[in-house]
C-alpha cells in the first residue's frame, strides 16, 4: 500500500553570508541566489552586528539556517567567532570562513584555517566566488548543504521511526537502520508530525511505527524484517565463495572492495549492519584524502557501495558462529541460515565497548535510556542545555566530549588516571582544556548510577575523597576500552591472553602452526584464515590501519592460493 507521507509546510532554511567587501558579498549572493532559492532563502549582510541581528532574529522565529559564511576578517571580530556564534543559536547550522583565492597556500590564513578547524569554530573554508558560474564555489556550497541535510536527516530517502519515547525499541530501530546505513529520524508519537504519521499510515495500534518514503509501513518489526524492508541482504544467497569476510567495519569493507574488485567471489557477513566501531565516530579527520573530515557512517556507506559495485555480496544481521577448515575449504557457520564456505577467510570481526555493569546503567544502556556504550555520533544533538557524562581517557572520549560540547550544556569527562595526556593525544587535550564547557573529573570513577525511565544521576568515587558523591546526570557517554570480538572462534585460532587474534610469523615457532612453510603476514594459525584491523594482535587501531590491513590480506589471498 502506497499511502504517501504528509508533508508540513516548513519556512525555507536560510543561507546566510556575511561579508564587508561590498563586490565580494555582490557576487556571494548572485552564485547563491542563481543556484539555490528555489529550496533556501538568501540573506546577504555587510556587516558582523547586522548578522548577528539576522541570526538572533531567525532563531527566536524558529527559522533554521543551514549554512552560515563569514568573511575570514571582519571588522568586529574574526569571522570564525561570529560562526561560533551561529552554532550557539542554531546547533545544525554548517559554518564556513571566506576567503580570498590569492589568501590559499598563505601561511597566517592556513593558521587561523587550522586553527577554528581544530577548534572547531568552522566546519571548512571557502573561496570567495569569481565568475559566473563558479563551480569550484559551488561544489564547496553543496558539500556543506549535504552535511547539513544529513545531520538534519533531510533526505527524502529518510525513513521515520515514530515512537513514543526515544528510548527503548525505537532506539533499536534507529541503531539497525544507522547499521544500514540508512537515513532515519525519530519522530515522537505525540508530537504534530507523530500524529500526522501514525494518521497516514491508517494502523491504530501499535509503536513504535517505522515509516518508508514510499509509504510501507511496519509495526515494531524485527531487526531482520527491518533490514530486510531496508534493502539490506540478510541471506547470503550462494554457499560458496572464493573469499568470506567476516565483519563490515573498515577492515571488512576495504577487503571487499579489494577482494570483489581482483575477481573473487566475496561474500561479507555482518552481526550489525556497516561500518563496525567507525560508525561511532562523528568526525574522522585523519582518514587520507577527507581534508574536511568524514563521519565515520559516511565513510561507511561509501565504502559499501564501492564493494557492493565491484559485485561484492553481503549478509546483515548474521552472527559468524563457527569456523572449520575442512579439506581445501574453509567453513563458516551462520546464525540463521546455513554454512557458508571459501577457498580463504578474512577475520575482520574488529573489537566492542567493555561494560560498565555498575548500578543501573546496564538496563538503562540496553533501552537507550540515558547511557550510550560509544561515540555520540547520533544523539549528540538530543543533548541541548542537557548535562551529560563522558567516560574514558582516550582520543575517542575526547572526541566524543568536544561533539557533546556543540550540543550540551556542561560535559564532565569523568577519567581514572591523573592527567588527561595519559591517555588521550596533546592535540585533543589542547581543545578539551580549551572547551568553556567542559570539566575534567581525574582520578574518578563511575560506580553507580540510575533513574525512573532515563538516566538521572550516578555517583562517582573520587580517589581523593572517601565518600561516594552523587551527581544529577542527563545522559553517559561510555568509552571504557575495546575487547576483541572473538569468543565466537575455535581454539585452533590462537589468540593472546586478551584474545586478541596473533597472526604471521610470531606463530611460526608455536606448537599451534602445523605447515612446513612460514605463515604470511597476517595469517592465523588456521592455514587459509587470515585476520584484519583491530581484531589483530598488534592493530594500530586506526581506520586506515584497517583498511590497510583490509587491502594487503587480499594480496595475500592471492599468494595463499597461489602456494596450495
Ligand atoms: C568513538 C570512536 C571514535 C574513533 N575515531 C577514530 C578516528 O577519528 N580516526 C581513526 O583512525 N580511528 C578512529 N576510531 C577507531 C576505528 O573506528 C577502528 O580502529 C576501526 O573501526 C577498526 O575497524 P575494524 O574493521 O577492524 O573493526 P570494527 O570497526 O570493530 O568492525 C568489526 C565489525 O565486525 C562485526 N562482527 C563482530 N563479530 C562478528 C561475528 N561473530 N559475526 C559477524 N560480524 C561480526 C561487527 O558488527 C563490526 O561491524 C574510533 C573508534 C571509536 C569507537
């Protein structure tokens, strides 16, 4: 049944340029107005206290700006502090500094680029348009009008999951199709556009609902039923394989690619959906060739449909439960269909969160009730005027806390060791102490916490103190270190005492590796099972250390087949 979704009648989002160079801020709104007023509203202004006006004005009126463009220097302030002000009022908004095309490659405009880059005053720089039409302009416009629309979950492929309270199955919902990588949006069932969903889809019980652009409904699905409904495989189809990867976090996804593109059949199975750990990350700027930085769903779903064009296969939502070599093949059993086996196996099968298990932040964290095992890549923007808890001393606790922070009223990093640059890069240190609103809790630990239906206090131990203190809490954020995803694997894969999977030639002088010949690089003590990414003894634990690994074990594939 094809019901259609209702549309409200929204104010266009706005574009909003500020700019003293009368000529500059003439051709900013011609290359913006030629291009885009059909979907937003153009609003040009030569000076910093006019925009301010412009943004105070919008925002009191509900109106949304969804790309906000300064002049590098203006004369009231750095066009970065005005940005900066933007994102106060108007949390989505994508901010971008102008610039002169004669500035780029000068070294005090890449400093102060570098630095609200760092500081993350501005999302990227632009350079100021010339002749009409200007592509190079425009591609740098549409980049940040995409951004923003994914944030905002615009997409008119995006599916809504109306529920009745963000926790709970709903959020379940939201992880499988994040798993997806599909765009989604929780819509609370009470609210107008809740009420005009659950109307147009005609069911008079039952929650939560998850809507599809061209009308199918289905009530509190199952995670397969929803990944199916989704476009996402969850049967592998065929039986046997050239290649089977287990996992579809980075590692499993450049393998695929790798694999699928040198001409091996390659199926890749995942528990989850893509994109494993990465997808926890909301802004990745280390990875080669993203200057800007890339979501780690992003990256995801590029890299799924570069393997998926290649003529990769894929099985969502299957748990690998065994592994066995048997003659020249290797054998991988499924959760819900039968085996599947290949000539070679990838392990890619990466790490998980550890838990917490204090208190009541279990339950709390299995309902998405507060308490939130990872980065905060989805929730951050629920966390408005919120007070919320990041747990953990490394990079990605202090990533996690400077995303919270664009959001939230006060973060408190809650760490156990003495000094955040224990465990945590000089450079996010450096922006952590930076941050007005965020508190470093060192020698702390969480031991405790709850509330009725969504997290509302925990209680922390200090070492310099004796008591327990309890504090009121909005939301926890938990980044406590990974443990390998490999419980699931025979003894014949050996494994360091963390169960990390050893791999290449530090197996060559154990009991455990039977061959003549030296194991490859990043071979298992299982001859034809290689491993890949964090999963492996040794793993840089980087996104492009795994997607390295990802490529050269296909490499290896190759030599592996060649040798038997
Ligand atoms: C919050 C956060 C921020 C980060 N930020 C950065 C960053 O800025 N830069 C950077 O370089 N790195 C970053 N990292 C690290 C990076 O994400 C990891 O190093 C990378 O994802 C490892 O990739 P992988 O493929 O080896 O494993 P994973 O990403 O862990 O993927 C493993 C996949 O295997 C699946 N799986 C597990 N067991 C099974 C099974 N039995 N059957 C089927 N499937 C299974 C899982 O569902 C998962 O999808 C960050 C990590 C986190 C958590």
């Amino acid at each position: 049944m094809n019901r259609g979704v209702t549309v409200r009648r929204m104010p266009l989002p706005v574009i909003l340029a500020v700019d003293e160079d009368e000529t500059s801020l003439r051709d900013i709104e011609r290359e913006l107005s030629d291009r885009y007023e059909r979907s937003y509203r153009i609003v040009a202004v030569g000076s910093t206290p006019e925009a301010h006006e412009e943004v105070a004005r919008l925002a009191d009126a509900g109106e949304e700006i969804a790309l906000a463009l300064a002049g590098e220097s203006l004369r009231d302030a750095p066009g970065s502090e005005f940005l900066v002000g933007v994102r106060k009022r108007h949390p989505q908004a994508q901010r971008g500094l102008l610039i002169d095309y004669a500035a780029w490659g000068h070294n005090p405009t890449g400093e102060v680029i570098f630095a609200a880059m760092a500081r993350r005053e501005i999302d990227y720089y632009v350079i100021r348009p010339t002749r009409a039409p200007d592509e190079m302009f425009h591609q740098a416009i549409s980049t940040f009008l995409l951004e923003w629309s994914h944030a905002r979950r615009l997409s008119s492929h995006t599916v809504h999951i109306v529920g009745e309270s963000w926790a709970g199955r709903a959020h379940e919902l939201r992880e499988v199709l994040g798993r997806c990588a599909l765009p989604h949006a929780f819509v609370l069932a009470d609210s107008p556009e809740g009420r005009d969903l659950v109307a147009d889809a005609g069911t008079a019980t039952g929650l939560p609902l998850v809507v599809f652009p061209d009308g199918e409904v289905l009530v509190d699905p199952s995670n397969a039923e929803l990944t199916i409904a989704a476009g996402g495989p969850v049967d592998p189809e065929g039986r046997d394989f050239d290649l089977v990867i287990i996992g579809a976090g980075p590692a499993g996804l450049s393998a695929a690619v790798y694999g699928a593109s040198e001409g091996f059949s390659t199926l890749v199975i995942d528990s989850g959906g893509i994109g494993g750990q990465a997808t926890l990350s909301s802004l990745i700027r280390n990875y080669l060739g993203f200057p800007r930085g890339i979501s780690g769903r992003r990256l995801a779903e590029e890299a799924y449909e570069q393997a998926w064009v290649f003529g990769a296969h894929f099985a969502f939502m299957q748990q690998a439960t065994g592994l066995k070599r048997e003659e020249d093949r290797v054998v991988v059993a499924l959760s819900d269909f039968a085996d599947v086996n290949a000539r070679a196996v990838i392990l890619a099968s990466g790490a998980a969160y550890r838990r917490l298990e204090v208190g009541d932040i279990e339950s709390l964290a299995a309902s998405g009730a507060g308490v939130f095992y990872g980065g905060p890549a989805t929730e951050a923007p629920a966390m408005a005027d919120r007070h919320v808890f990041v747990v953990g001393g490394a990079n990605s606790a202090g990533q996690a806390a400077l995303h919270l922070a664009e959001y939230a009223r006060q973060v408190t990093i809650v760490v156990r060791a003495s000094s955040l640059g224990a465990g945590m890069s000089h450079y996010l240190v450096e922006q952590v102490e930076a941050a007005p609103n965020i508190t470093v809790r060192l020698e702390t630990e969480v031991v405790g916490g709850g509330g009725e239906g969504w997290l509302e206090r925990l209680i922390l131990r200090s070492r310099s103190k004796s008591d327990a203190e309890t504090v009121q809490a909005d939301a926890l954020f938990l980044m406590i270190g990974a443990r390998p995803n490999t419980d699931w694997l025979p003894t014949e894969i050996l494994r360091d005492d963390r169960g990390f999977i050893r791999t290449g030639i530090e197996l060559a002088d154990t009991p455990d590796w039977q061959l003549e010949r030296a194991p490859l690089p990043l071979e298992t003590s299982m001859p034809g099972v290689l491993a890949a990414g964090d999963v492996r003894d040794g793993s840089m634990n980087r996104v492009a250390s795994a997607v390295g690994d990802g490529s050269i074990a296909v490499r290896l594939v190759h030599d592996l087949l060649a040798t038997n």
